[in-house]
C-alpha cells in the first residue's frame, strides 16, 4: 500500500486544508506514513504570510528532495498559500516538484494525483471566486476538530498577503456547516472551533444565512458539542451581540482572539485596519466587563513602515493596559503585491529586533502574573490525551484555552470533562490534579 506524508505550515485554515488532502489521498487508496521517510507522496502545505514561513517551505522541499535521490518513484507535491502565489513558477524552478496545488484546488486535487500517476507534472492555482467548495470530507475525527465556515477575505490590511492567496471572501451555507459539525460529533468530536479570517462577517455572501451569533447557537445545538471556538475576529465587525452569545451560551468558551497588531492610530490607518485603538479598547473593555472570566489574545506586527519610536510605545501602553493572556507577536515581513510593499520598509532590523524582544518581554511579566493567580484554583479541563501511556498523566485545555497538565488515579478517555486543581500554575501550562 502507498503512503502520504503531509508537513503542514501556517494557521488553522491550512491544518484543516490538509486533513482534506489526506481524505483525498486516503479515498484513493493511500494510507499516512508514520514518517517522511517513509512516503510515497510527501507534500507541503505551506503558509506565505512573512518571508521565514515561506523559507521553511523551500526547506521541506530540500529534505523531500534528498528521499526522492534514494526512490526516483517519489512524488513531491506543493500547496497552500506560496503554492498559490508562485503557481507554475514552482515547477519551473525545481524539477523534484511533482504538482502544485493552490489554495482553491483541493476539490480537484484527486485529478490532480491521477495525471502525477500518469507521469505528468502539472500546477493548479486556478480560482474560484464564485463558489466554495468544501465538501464533507472522511477525516479521523479528533475531540477538538475545526470547521472552516469561510474561506479568503475581503478586509486588504496594506501589509497582508492573505486576500491574494485565498481569494475573496466566500461563506458557507449554514447547511453543510452544521452537516459537517454533525458528522463530527457523532464521530466523538467535543469541541469545535470554527475558522474564518473575519467571522464577524459571516453570511455576507450568502443570499440568506444566520449571523456569525446566531450561527454559534445553532452549532450549540448539535448533540454531543460542549465547547465552541472561533478565530479570528476582525475589531471592527466586533458587536454587541457577539459578546452578548459568548455570555449567554454556556457552549462558546470565555476566549476571545482579537488582533489589535499596533496601539498606536496612524499605524492603525497606514495598515487599513478601519479602527482607531478607542474603539478596540471599547469593545475589549465591554467584552471584559459582560463576561469577567474571559481571556483575550492578540496578534501584533512590529516594525511596521514608518513606526516611530513614540508609536511603539502606543503598543507597549495598550498591551500594558489590556493584559492579554496570549500575544502572538512578529517583526513586519514585506509581503509581494501588497500596498504595504510600495512603503518604505525604514525601521532598521536591530530596532525591529529590539521592539519585539521588549513586547515580549513585558507579555511574559504579564503572563506570569496572570499565571499565579491559577494556583490552587479548579478548573474544568476536556480530556485530550495522556502524556505517556499508564503513567497517569493527561492533558487537556480549560475553556481559557490554557494547557493543562495533570495526574488522575483513574483512566481518562479523550473527550471526558474533568475538574482540575492547579497545584503548579506555568506559563506555558497548568499542572494540576484531578479532583
Ligand atoms: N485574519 C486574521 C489574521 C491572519 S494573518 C486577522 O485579521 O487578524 C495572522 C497574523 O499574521 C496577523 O494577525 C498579523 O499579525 C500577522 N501578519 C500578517 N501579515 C504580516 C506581515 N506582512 N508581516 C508580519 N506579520 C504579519
Ligand atoms: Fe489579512 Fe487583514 Fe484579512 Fe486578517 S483581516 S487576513 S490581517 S487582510
Ligand atoms: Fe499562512 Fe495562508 Fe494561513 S498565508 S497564515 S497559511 S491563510
């Protein structure tokens, strides 16, 4: 039997995207090899949103290369978002590559692999800009599952490539959301956060559909789903009645990603985010104050063009200011094609370098105070794995999303609701006991 090996880079979009490579490989009679090594068709998914991710991909190419030396008959394949910005550019300037499959292509990709058996090599990038084809694909169905609810984005933040590489905006019908959602909970699936670059705006290209709130309340009310999450929420589509369902549905967990990437407005308007750091203050301010357990993360981009010393420090107060539980933090990576790539990238490496490890410096106190304040305190945990087999530990998110490790006497199964005390509150995890 044939096998696959699948190096996945990038978000949660693409994590989702090659659980519907797999099916497809697995439709056609291939089974997942246990390592790259092993492979018979080895593939990158691979995620272009700075330069380092995009230089990783051409890493993974080098290591697939040195197995297809050893066994000619290996076959490389090339997806997601580079795959959909270089297109046959690809296969021109690296002859291992087999097939390249953009972002809008994987409900093809089944032709695709039949003329890669038949010896061809060929690209696929081609876009669809009216449909959105996702089908209901087999997939081993973990506790913790995604739903992609949408695909591509409309929102053209100056620095971002993410518009180009997935396409305009296009919705799901609530129909095979929910179909999907069904299939897996009656697979065992507990938790299901749902993906979409802008949730906010579910719906909008659809003629009739629920709102992204009411949406989470109807996925609430699938049998066997405890835990609802999302990501990512644009601030300036952030209402009131978002926050009102994540207070009054007991399903959608107290945890918000909210991307500011910089606390200082001229940034803000020189990225074409569309809000002003009031406004996002506001909504985060309202959000805290309707549902007091919630924790919010943040995405932020430092060194953008033309940051000052003075806009930097509009970051650091608004990150001091909001207390984020999580910050997912990054030098700015002039992207192709986008209007950020005409602004003059002035902010030196060194000072960029500098910014970021202060930011980072300042969450990590902020995180470890917030830390602290989890000793000795129960948390409920969803059962997601033991760390080594009949030692007794097990792991698990709280509905925070915050990592916790912890002993039981008993033997959990994945997918078990569990309370937990914290005896030794990290950063990185929670440890704890099961109560
Ligand atoms: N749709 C989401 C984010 C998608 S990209 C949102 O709007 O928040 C994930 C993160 O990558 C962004 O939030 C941003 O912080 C970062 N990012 C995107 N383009 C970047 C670039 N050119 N340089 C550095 N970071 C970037
Ligand atoms: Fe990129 Fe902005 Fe769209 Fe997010 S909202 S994917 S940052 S363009
Ligand atoms: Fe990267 Fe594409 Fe996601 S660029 S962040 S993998 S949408």
């Amino acid at each position: 039997m044939r096998k696959f090996f699948i190096h996945t880079m990038g978000c949660q979009m693409n994590e989702y995207d090659s659980l519907r490579i797999a099916s497809v490989l697995e439709k056609m009679g291939f089974t997942e090899a246990e390592s790259m090594e092993d492979g018979d068709y080895l593939i990158v998914n691979t995620c272009s949103v700075r330069e380092k991710p995009q230089h990783k991909a051409e890493s993974a190419i080098g290591r697939f290369r040195q197995i297809k030396r050893k066994r000619p008959e290996v076959k490389i394949g090339f997806c997601g978002c580079v795959a959909q910005q270089e297109g046959t550019d690809l296969l021109k300037n690296n002859k291992d590559i087999d097939f390249v499959v953009g972002t809008d292509g994987l409900h093809r990709l089944e032709e695709v692999i039949a003329h890669v058996e038949a010896g061809e090599r060929l690209s696929d990038t081609q876009v669809n800009e009216g449909g959105l084809e996702i089908d209901i694909f087999s997939r081993t169905v973990s506790v913790s599952s995604f739903v992609t609810i949408m695909k591509g984005c409309d929102n053209f933040c100056s620095y971002c490539i993410v518009p180009y590489v997935r396409g305009r905006e296009r919705s799901r019908t609530e129909t095979e959301i929910l179909d999907e959602v069904k299939y897996l909970a009656d697979g065992g699936a507990k938790e299901i956060t749902l993906l979409g670059q802008n949730v906010n705006s579910y719906g909008t290209t659809l003629e009739s559909s629920p709102s992204f709130p009411e949406l989470l309340n109807r996925v609430g009310e699938v049998n066997g789903i405890r835990r609802i999450r999302f990501v990512t929420s644009h601030p300036k589509d952030f209402s009131d009645g978002l926050i009102e369902v994540m207070r009054d549905n007991e399903k959608v967990c107290e945890y918000l990603h909210l991307p500011l990437q910089a606390g200082s407005d001229s940034v803000l308007k020189r990225m074409n985010r569309k809000y002003t750091y009031a406004h996002y203050l506001e909504r985060v301010m309202r959000a805290k104050e309707m549902i007091p357990s919630l924790a919010l993360s943040s995405d932020f981009i430092v060194g953008f063009p033309g940051e000052t010393d003075e806009d930097f420090e509009a970051t650091m107060k608004a990150i001091n200011d909001i207390q984020y539980d999580m910050i997912f933090a990054f030098n700015y990576s002039t992207r192709p094609g986008t209007k950020a790539e005409n602004f003059e990238d002035d902010v030196p490496l060194e000072v960029k370098k500098m910014r970021l490890s202060r930011l980072l410096d300042m969450q990590k106190k902020i995180i470890s105070d917030k830390t602290a304040e989890y000793k000795d305190k129960v948390v409920e945990v969803m059962v997601e794995g033991s760390s080594k087999r009949g030692s007794g530990q097990f792991y698990g998110r709280n509905r925070q999303n915050r990592v916790v490790n912890f002993t039981s006497d008993t033997i959990l199964d994945s997918g078990e609701f569990v309370n937990v005390k914290i005896t030794d509150p990290k950063a990185n995890s929670l440890t704890g006991i099961k109560l």
